[in-house]
C-alpha cells in the first residue's frame, strides 16, 4: 500500500489543538504572568544569598529563533533540505517522519542517494531533540554532509504524531500505548516505509537510537525477527532496557507509587502528560530563563534526574531545548518505565495485571522480551556518570543481546544521560567513534 506523502510545505506547529486531557485552567487568576512573578519574587527572596556566591553572568539567556520553530523550519533554517511523510502504523496511528535526504551543499541528483539513517528519540522527545545542537557539533547534519540519508522519527502521541485514523486524542482509547507498542507497531512501519521509500531494494537501514528509542528497536527485533536482516547495524545511544539501578534519588524515590500515581491519573481520566504547552512548562523556561545564573540552579536541579554535569552543557541551548521539550506522551509509558525499575533486572512488556496478562500474554506474570532474537549487530554506549541508564544496566544488556559488537563507555567521569544529545564536545567524546564504526554512505 502506498502512504500519502505530505509537502515540505506543510508544516506543523509546536502549538497543538488541545483535547479533553490537556485542557488550560480558565481561573481567572492563573495565568504565566501570575505564577512567573510569584516564583521570582520567591526565589528573589530566598536566594540572594546565594547569588552573592556565584560568579556566573546574571544577565539574560538570549532567546533563540529555533525555540519556536518546528523541526522542519530548524532543518531548512540552517540551510539543509528537508522533507516530512506521514507513515500509517498497522494500529492506525499516523506518525510524522523528517527526512534531511542530502547534505548542504550536495545537489539532489548529484550523486547515488545514501545509506538510510534512522534517529529515534527518547522518552518525551521528539525529532527537535537531534537538531538542537549548533550544525557543527550535531550528529544528524554532519552525516547529512557525509552523504547519509537521514530520517528522524517522532513515536505516536508526540508533538508531531498526534493523530489516528479512527480516534481523536481527545479520546482515552488514543493514549492506551506504552513504549510496548511504539516498538511492536511504530518501528516496523518507519523501517519499511524508508527502505522502500530510499528506492535502493538492497539496502540496509542504519538505526541510532537514544534512551527509549533503543528500548523501541529490542522490542520491534523481539516482535518482527524478520526486521534483523534489514539492519545493517545499530547504535544504542544510552540504552533504557534494564533499569535496576537507577541511581537518581528523586526517581529511587518516587517509583515505588507508581501505581498509585497512575491510579490516580485514571481516576481523573487523564492519560496523556507532559506537553510543551502546558502551564508549568511555560512557567519552568520563563523562570529559568531569566539570567545564566537561573539557568545553571535550574539545571543543577534537573541533573538530580539524569546525572552530575561537568561543564558539558551549552547553557545557550536552554530556549530551544525549552522550546520543543518536553513534546509529551502517554500516562502508560512513564508508567512502563517504572514497572521495569521496580521489576529488578529484567526488560519486560507492560504489565497489565493478573487478568489482563493472561489475556495478552499468556501467563499470570508479563514474561520478559526474548533479547537473544535481537541478532542485528549492536553497538552499546554508556556515560559513567548517567543516573538513568547506568553502566551496570547496560552491561547487563550487553550480556543478552546475542550480536554485540562493542560495549563503549564514554571517556569522560561526568556524562550524564542528556550529553549524549547536547554536550559540547560530544564530536570529540562520541560522534568520532560514531564516525569510524558506520559503513561508507554509499
């Protein structure tokens, strides 16, 4: 079946439609402004002595034009081509796929089209998460350049994929998916649409995947061992499979009410989070925005989550990144996650409880994906100090994964879990042995 091809033209905007579950409070006394003056004049109170401590800048983060730009405006904005396809997953959800198909100052028809790349992102993200960093530290445009056929795709439910042939996202039944069904349905679909759309019926796919969007590559192998022999190899950027040991204290603590939180979401028929738009989110990049030294409390904050920084973070990024993340999914996919945490080493479906696994599966208890039918070549990266995806998770993955090829740990003590996508020197860190492991681009 042919897929529509949608035109470079049409574009979607970072603003969606707001549905039933991510509707804005009407009170007359919420607004931004309102939360934005209370939380600086607090902070402003309580923090001054420490400002008199720090020696970063106090002035402004400059805004960025790309914060409000969508992932086909960053591509053709740096000078790069730039095409989107809309791909029918077999579930009927309508993902929204971005190719960059040549390098900047490569004509169309100059030379055979490339080796096809896939990016996936991560949990929350979206295709933006690859195209934030400046062209000549970014891993997406500099394969571009290489000659690479490049495609970024966006899971159901994000920013960018927020559609279905039969259900509105105002609707529950849309949001009933995990990362389960990101790998079983939404993979397949963007690997054979690419393969067929690159128009070269021999070649391989290249797949890099970061944190979630290589727990969605194990699980399309699992579910589709067929898909093995279309991989010419794969990158797994920070791997989230086993996740026993994460070692963030603000997650170790939370995790254990997991269910009581997704309890509650149910109760209050809420089964989507976590969008951009959403009122905390403004406020968040308002407040942190205000100057270099806000912005480096607020991080600090948020490297309690993912791992210590160590100078590695471009505070520059902070609108853009604030601009597009987080891009949003399901209540069921955070809750998936931490199901797999509280499980101990394992890498395992959904759990839907004593009946609801027996219908699906089976069996009482969710029985563990078969990673021994993960057979495509596999190269595993890990940060010493990634509070999510540890080293001790990612060998254990690398101890059942049949075909790996290379375990590598990043050369530095202080790389946490988001360096692997916005550190400033990751061509040195990383992207040179990216560089020296992929096949030439034609």
């Amino acid at each position: 079946m042919t897929l529509p091809v949608m035109p470079v033209d049409a574009l979607r905007t970072n603003r969606q439609r707001r549905g039933l579950f991510n509707r804005k409070p009407s009170y007359s006394w919420f607004s931004d402004q309102w939360l934005s003056r209370a939380a600086n004049a607090l902070f402003d109170k309580n923090t001054s002595y420490l400002e008199m401590g720090q020696t970063r800048n106090k002035t402004p983060v400059p805004e960025d034009p790309e914060a409000r730009m969508t992932s086909i405006e960053i591509i053709t904005g740096r000078g790069y081509p730039a095409e989107t396809y809309s791909v029918v997953t077999e579930d009927g959800y309508i993902l929204e796929l971005h190719r960059i198909p040549h390098g900047k100052n490569s004509a169309a028809d100059s030379r055979p089209r490339g080796k096809p790349i896939l990016f996936q992102h991560g949990f929350l993200g979206s295709s933006a998460d690859w195209l934030i960093s400046p062209t000549d530290r970014n891993l997406a445009f500099q394969l571009a350049d290489l000659g690479y056929d490049i495609w970024i795709s966006n899971a159901r439910g994000n920013t960018y994929s927020r559609k279905h042939e039969r259900f509105d996202p105002s609707q529950e039944a849309f949001w009933n998916f995990s990362w389960d069904e990101m790998g079983k349905y939404d993979i397949p679909a963007v690997i054979q649409f690419i393969l067929a759309r690159n128009g070269r019926p021999e070649m391989k796919l290249i797949y890099i995947g970061y944190s979630m969007g290589a727990s969605m590559f194990f699980v399309a192998m699992v579910a589709h061992p067929e898909l093995n022999s279309k991989i010419e190899l794969m990158i797994a950027l920070a791997p989230a499979a086993s996740l026993a040991n994460i070692a963030s204290p603000v997650l170790r603590a939370i995790a254990p009410f997991g269910k009581h939180i997704e309890f509650l979401f149910r109760i209050a028929r809420v089964r989507n989070f976590m969008f951009n738009d959403m009122p905390f989110n403004r406020v968040r990049a308002m407040f942190c925005r205000k100057s270099y030294l806000r912005a480096a409390m607020c991080l600090n904050v948020l490297f309690l989550l993912v791992g210590h920084d160590n100078g590695h973070f471009d505070l520059n990024l902070l609108p853009v990144i604030d601009g597009h993340i987080p891009a949003g999914t399901s209540v069921r996919t955070l809750s998936h996650f931490v199901m797999n945490h509280l499980s101990g080493e394992n890498f395992s479906p959904y759990d839907y409880g004593l009946f609801g696994n027996i219908q699906r599966y089976g069996t009482p208890k969710r029985p563990p994906y078969d990673l021994s039918k993960v057979i495509a070549p596999v190269y595993l990266f890990y940060g010493a100090s990634d509070y999510l995806s540890t080293s001790k998770d990612v060998i254990w993955l690398s101890q059942r994964l049949p075909n790996v090829k290379q375990l590598i740990k990043i050369k530095d003590t202080h790389y946490n879990h988001f360096d692997f996508l916005w550190a400033k020197d990751n061509n040195r860190l990383i992207y040179s042995k990216i560089f020296s492991i992929l096949p030439p681009p034609t």
